[in-house]
C-alpha cells in the first residue's frame, strides 16, 4: 500500500531532540522524523511541540519546522493559564497566528485544562477566527486527568458551544472509547476524529475490529497518525496497510490524507 502516501497527523520532533521520558534521550529529531518519511512514504506531517520539553518555545519551534525539507507543518502547544480572560486569550491567539502556524494544540492533561467551563471554547472560537484549527487531546486517563474531572460525556456539551466554522481535531480518537467518540462526532461536521497514538498502541485488541469499521463506514471522518516518537511512522504504515487492505482504495485515501488536506485548509500540497 506505499503507493497511497501519508498525512501523519501528529509528530513531535523537538529541537534537542528528547522527548517525554529518558528513552527518547536525543533521538527524537527533525532528521529522524523526515528519514522516516521517507522510508515509509509519509509526504507530509503535523509537527507540534510541548511547552517545557526539548527546548520549545512558540517562535523558536516554528522557525525549527520551517528548516524541514520535507513537507512538515508546524501546530502550536497553547500554553493555557486558568487565569487568562478573552483579552489574554486574543492575544496568545493573535501571536501564534502571526508566527505562521497552522493551528493550535490543547492537551487537557498536562496543562489542566477543564472541558467544561468557558475558556476552551473561548480558545477555539478565536482560533478559527483567525483561521486556525484546534487539536484537543482526548487521552483521559492518569492522575492528570483525574484532576480536571474531565470525561467522555464532557465532550458533547463542549462541541455544541463551539460554532461551526471552527475546525477541531479530536487526538487519540477517544482511545478505548473509540467507539462511542465516534457516535459522539458523527453529529458534528466541523470535528475530525484522529486516531494518532490509537492506531498503533491497541494492536491486537478488539479495538482492531472497530478500527475497521471505522475504515469502512467513516472514510471522510477519520484521519491517521503516529503520535511520533511514542510510535514510529513505520508502525504508522504497517498498520495503515493493514487495515486498508480491505478497504477500497477512494476511502483508503480519504483517511491517509485527503481528509486532513480538505479540514485543514492546505489543499492539494
């Protein structure tokens, strides 16, 4: 299946190269990431760094993304502080916006932030104001996540106060709540649901079978990816391959790239 090329919906290479966790230890570069790329015909990629970890920083990283040979575009980690009200929120938005990234990245865990309440969608609103997408994680799982009180149900009160024009990506596809994410989206045209970091990690769990579905039912809602460096884009590919093998190849495409193209406003690069 190499012959279909890849959108990788999330990748994190950093600028020193390391990562979460000490396994990553100067590994996780640029030129690693776009080697990849080429070995498993991945043509193009979301790159998207995390506040505090291998020397990011909101200017800095997207000059870094902008040195890829490859085609790499670069996401925002919104550093997200309870305390901001809209003139702060504006402001952060505006800055990223200028910088040239293509949108933005909210992960609830790691930076606290609740899905109930008003700052999300006063986040995103502004987002898409300025033509900017949203990634939102959906991992809600671990001590982090215990402590926003976030869960599945929160989802679809938080998608309903976010208008229509706005463009979000739902990260993770819900892991092992895939299934009932997907229910969740399919009543919201302007959500896409990634299933990056998923794809790989439940191999051989019977989140095979409803990834499969997903495959056949949902070409135009799901989009793929590796969540790199937790995975490697060769796990991305052996796995894509996997499933695409029984699916035609018009749908095959929609998932491997056309529906991150078409959601996110880059076209046919």
């Amino acid at each position: 299946m190499n012959e279909i090329p890849l959108f990788d919906s999330l990748t994190h290479p950093t600028l020193t190269g390391d990562w979460i966790g000490h396994r990553y230890a100067g590994r996780n570069t640029l030129a690693e990431l776009e080697t990849q790329m080429e070995r498993n015909s991945v043509r193009w990629a979301f790159a998207v760094g995390m506040a505090g970890i291998g020397g990011y920083e909101v200017a800095q990283y997207r000059e870094f993304i902008a040195s890829s040979t490859r085609q790499i575009h670069p996401v925002a980690y919104y550093e997200f502080d309870p305390r901001d009200g809209t003139a702060e929120i504006q402001r952060k938005v505006e800055t990223i916006g200028r910088l040239g990234y293509r949108g933005i990245k909210l992960h609830l865990r790691f930076a606290g932030i609740p899905l109930r309440g008003d700052a999300l969608p006063a986040i995103v609103r502004c987002a898409a104001e300025r033509g900017l997408f949203a990634m939102i994680c959906t991992y809600l799982f671990g001590r982090a996540s215990s402590e926003t009180g976030n869960t599945l149900l929160d989802f679809p009160p938080l998608l309903a106060r976010i208008p229509e024009e706005a463009r979000v990506i739902l990260l993770h596809g819900g892991t092992v709540n895939l299934m009932s994410m997907m229910g969740i989206c399919r009543e919201f045209p302007n959500v896409l649901l990634d299933l990056s970091w998923t794809l790989c990690k439940y191999e051989g769990s019977s989140l095979d079978q409803d990834i499969r579905f997903l495959f056949q039912q949902f070409d135009q809602r799901i989009c793929v990816g590796s969540d790199s460096p937790e995975f490697g884009l060769d796990r991305l590919r052996r796995r894509f391959d996997f499933f695409a093998a029984d699916t035609p190849r018009e749908k095959n495409e929609n998932i491997a790239f056309r529906n991150l193209m078409a959601f996110t406003g880059l076209g046919q690069l």
